[in-house]
C-alpha cells in the first residue's frame, strides 16, 4: 500500500511518525495533509536506508538538486561525488537526469546513486524510453513502462511523468518566442506531430498509476511546456497543460497514489504570486515543485543567483520545494563547485521564506544566530550559518591576516569601533 492508502485508513507509519518529529508539526495536522494531497512523502518501498521528508503544507520549504551524466560528460565516479556534495551542502533530494545512448550505464548509475542516497531521490523516465526505442519519435507506451517499473524496481521515490503534454496544446505553442524548453516536453511533441496521435503518457496513464501504486512511487507531474522566456511566461500554452495536469492529479489521488505539481520556468518577479496561486487552486492544494522560477532571462553565470530570488517569492506565495539551477544553467552541465553552490543558495531562498512564512525552527536559528553575534560567539555563528565551510575559509583569512582578530569582540570592518561593541559599553 502507498502511504497515502495507509493514512486514508488509518495507518500511521514510521516514515509518517518520522516527519512529524522533524517537522515539529501535530501529528493530526499532517494525517489531514497527506489525506487531503496537501503534503506528500517520497518513499518508494524498494528504496532501501531512505530517510524520508515530507513536501507540501505546514513543512519546511525543501531543496532538489539535479545529477546525471550526459553524452558529453559520464563518469559514475563524479555522479557519486555531486551526491556527496549535494548531501553535505544540504540538499533534501536529488533528481538523477542522466541521458546517455549506453543504456548499461544508465542502469549503472542510478542504482549507484540510489544505493548511496539516504535522502528521496527522483528521475525522468522518458528520457531512458527514448534512448531504448532507439529515437524519441519510437517511443510506445509499452517501451515507456517498462523503463518506468525498472525505475520504480530499482527504488527511485519520485518520477516526473509530462502527461499534461497533449496533442491539442501543439498550436498554441507556435505563438511562442522559445517554443518547448523540457526536454521530455520536447520528446512528446515531435513523437505526436510524427504520429498524428495523442500522447500515448496521457492516453495510458492509468497504467503508469498501477506501477506507482505497486511501488509507492510520487508522481510529478512534469511542466513540459513550462516557459523557457519571459516572453512566453503563464501563456495559454502553459495554462492549458496546467488544467490537464489538475486532471491527472485528481486520477491519482483516486487511485491512492501520492501526487506533486512542476511548475514554471521563466517568470517574470510580477507573475510569481499569480502562478502560484493558479496552481494551488486548479490543482487543490497539491504540492508545488518549481524550477526556479527565473525571473529574468538575462542572468547567465549568474542563474542560480536569479533562481533563488525567483524561489524565495514563490516560496513565500506558498511553493512547496524548490528545485536548484547552478550557475551553469544555459552553458552547460555543472561541476561540483556550481553544484555545491546551486545547493546553498537555493537553501537560502527556501530559508528566506520560510521565516517569512512562520517556520518556526528557522525563525529560531535567525534568533540564535543574532545571539551569537550579540555574544561574539564567532564558533556558533559558523555553526549555525547556511554554509559554515565558507564561514570558517572568511573568518580564517581575516584571522590570518591579522592574528589579534582571532579572540576579539569585533571584525576587520569596523575594528574597535564596532557598534555592538560600542553599544555594550566597550
């Protein structure tokens, strides 16, 4: 049974007991929001050592970061060091894209990451479909299941699926300045133009629903024609998907199987609030897993700088997890510094929001860590900073440079004139 079925009947699990205490929410208040589809927790049955979240109303904002090799890059033991990485700097969970023609070594590394990976861990099943059927436009559902219960097997707690992307959306995307930016988006769109046929993920999805039951696999329902440019932000194109993909949420919460939504993409500051809104309400309530969003297309190196501005504001507006951008986003795939470093800032911008929103552990550790400014507690201040390695490389440069700063009750900004300092009367 999913966790959903088991609380609908009255079954508290571990994994459900587990969040509530690292929440630090009422146990009766997460048993309505996994009822109601409000919150959801990853947890796939063959996921072996998983330590489980929780998404969605009342939980802290979570953080995804995306791994996997492409065909211009595959090295399994870098895969694994970007896990160890992401892990270290904090990340909730990962997302394995890897999109290679070897289809042994996508097999390969996933299971290596899901074997080392304590937290939830996500992939995109199209994407090995594609490479099966020996081209995108070969894809049968048949082809697409098989890859999707082989993931599911393997132990992957969450699986995009892009089954809003349907045949009647295709005219409307020629009204567009960039066209489709998803890459599963983009597979399915060539595949029905080829075929004159309606996505075969829509037209089967209840198929795909069996396997996520049978696994307790969290559907998420892919963004395929989120807007890759301001100028196409919260058109019809992206509308119309929208309300099919509230559809498709309702059919899974009916089969008992855990569901979030993906969401935009490029979006300009003033439409963030409305977007977030759009799909809280079409898609009643259900979880909001959002790329960025990006609310300018003009950040390049810069891009995970403008991803967490764009996801602290559609956090605050009730956006559930955020999903990283490196600063590699629109150049090419990252290393383990821009992964290291999509991680932490997309980490600030669910922080930001969450203390907007109440959150009562990070209001507490903004509270502590004013104190340990206060108190010049400059070893808790690095342990209760977002990223405390860069915390100790600063303070230890600073140190270095003029050794009296290493037991003193200022910095190297203000010296002795300091205002706390001075404020106390020293």
């Amino acid at each position: 049974m999913t966790q959903l079925i088991k609380v609908r009947q009255g079954i508290y699990t571990d994994i459900m007991a587990l969040v509530d205490e690292e929440e630090g929410v009422p146990r009766a208040a997460l048993r309505e929001n996994l009822i109601n589809g409000w919150v959801v927790i990853p947890a796939n049955k063959s996921h072996k050592f998983l330590h489980p979240i929780g998404i969605g109303k009342g939980l802290r904002v979570k953080v995804n970061a995306n791994l996997g090799a492409s065909p211009a890059k595959s090295d399994l033991e870098d895969e694994l060091k970007k896990l160890d990485v992401t892990l270290k700097a904090g990340a909730d969970t990962v997302m394995d894209l890897t999109v290679l023609k070897d289809v042994v070594k996508i097999d390969d590394i996933r299971r290596a990451l899901i074997e080392k990976c304590p937290v939830p861990i996500g992939t995109v099943p199209i994407y090995q479909a594609a490479v099966e059927a020996e081209g995108f436009e070969n894809m049968s559902i048949d082809n697409y299941l098989r890859v999707f219960e082989k993931h599911a097997r393997d132990g992957v707690d969450f699986a995009t699926v892009h089954a809003g992307v349907t045949r009647e959306a295709i005219s409307l995307l020629e009204k567009r300045l960039l066209g489709v930016v998803s890459r599963g988006g983009s597979f399915l769109v060539r595949w029905m133009k080829k075929h004159n046929r309606q996505s075969f993920l829509y037209e089967h999805f209840d198929k795909v629903l069996d396997i996520a039951k049978e696994y307790d696999v969290t559907i998420s329902l892919g963004d395929g024609l989120r807007p890759g440019a301001i100028e196409d932000s919260t058109d019809e194109a992206q509308v119309s998907e929208l309300k099919i993909i509230s559809e498709l949420a309702d059919k899974c919460r009916d089969y008992g199987v855990q569901v979030m939504i993906e969401g935009p993409g490029h979006v300009p500051l003033h439409e963030i609030e409305k977007n977030v809104k759009l799909e809280k309400e079409l898609c009643k309530g259900a979880p909001f897993y959002v790329l960025g969003p990006l609310p300018t297309d003009i950040a390049t190196g810069y891009d995970h700088i403008a991803c967490a501005i764009g996801g602290a504001l559609a956090a605050f507006h009730g956006a559930d997890f955020l999903c990283y951008v490196t600063p590699k986003e629109h150049i090419g795939l990252p290393d383990l510094d821009d992964v290291r470093e999509g991680v932490i800032v997309t980490k600030l911008a669910a922080h930001i929001a969450d203390v907007a929103r109440g959150n009562r552990q990070a209001v507490e550790r903004n509270k502590r860590m004013s104190e340990a400014r206060r108190d010049f507690n400059w070893d808790l201040m690095q342990e209760l900073s977002l990223d405390p390695k860069k915390f100790h490389v600063l303070r230890k440069a600073e140190c270095d440079k003029n050794p009296i700063l290493e037991n003193a009750d200022y910095c190297s900004m203000c010296g002795e004139f300091c205002a706390v300092r001075v404020y106390k009367g020293k």
